[in-house]
C-alpha cells in the first residue's frame, strides 16, 4: 500500500460501482412507477339523452359527446356513429350527408358510403328508451 491513498484502479472500481448502483436504482425505480400505473377507466357507452317525448318529430340532432347523431323520424329513433369508418376522424354533417374532414370520404344522409376510402358506412348504433321515457344510445 502506498501513502498516497486509494490507488487509481481502485478509485475506477469505486466509481464504476456507484454509477452502476445508481444507474440501476432509477432503472428500478422507472420500472415500479410503471407498473404502478392505473389505466384509464372504460369509455362510456350508454349515453342518457332525457326525456324521449322532448326530441321533436323530424329532427336530426348531433350529440358530439358521443359523437353520433340522432334522428327522429316517423318510425321512431335512430342513431349514427359520426367516427369515419376508414380511420376514425369524427365527420362533419353537411346537408348532402357527412363528409370526413381527413381523407374526404362522403356518406349519405343515413351513413352509406357515397365516396371512399372509407369502404364501410357509419355505425349505427343502438337506441333504447326506459321504462320512465328517458332516450338512450348505446355505442356498443
């Protein structure tokens, strides 16, 4: 041993160890906060709209929360999803139908492709009313 103190072999080691040490802990530490993480609670699905007798006969009504819009019409109620069935922009309603704001593709007033890319047409979705008159969509 010499009188100089820590040799530089042994002062490498030292270092090499503590940054190893520290580069693991926060290694350990990522690895914890990620599996700590709480997912996101499931997306709505069943969407009260109030009393079904207020939506007037004849009305076409967007709901963009949902996004979809109803219809009322002499058979009753209806619903059509307003998400793009080619990559799942919400499409904007225009008074020929809808047209997709991202890929131009157009449906009819009733969601049939008039227009690509999209090959499918919208969504319909299901409408259901409850025993006490209140209006629901459901988007699945």
């Amino acid at each position: 041993m010499n009188d100089r103190g820590i040799s530089r072999r042994d002062f490498l080691k030292l270092a090499n160890s503590v940054v190893l040490t520290v580069c693991g802990l926060l290694g350990l530490g990522g690895l914890v906060k990620f599996l700590d993480t709480q997912t996101d609670a499931s997306p709505q699905t069943d969407f009260d709209l109030g009393p079904a007798e207020k939506i007037e006969p004849g009305s076409r009504t967007i709901h963009p929360e949902i996004p979809a819009m109803l219809i009322r019409n002499a058979q009753g109620f209806s619903a059509i999803s307003l998400v793009c069935t080619h990559l799942g922009c919400t499409v904007e309603s225009k008074p020929e139908g809808f047209i997709c704001p991202c890929h131009g593709s157009h449906f009819e007033p009733l969601g049939k492709v008039i227009r690509g890319p999209a090959e499918k047409a919208l969504q319909a979705l299901k409408t259901e009313i409850t025993s006490d008159g209140r209006l629901h969509i459901l988007t699945e």
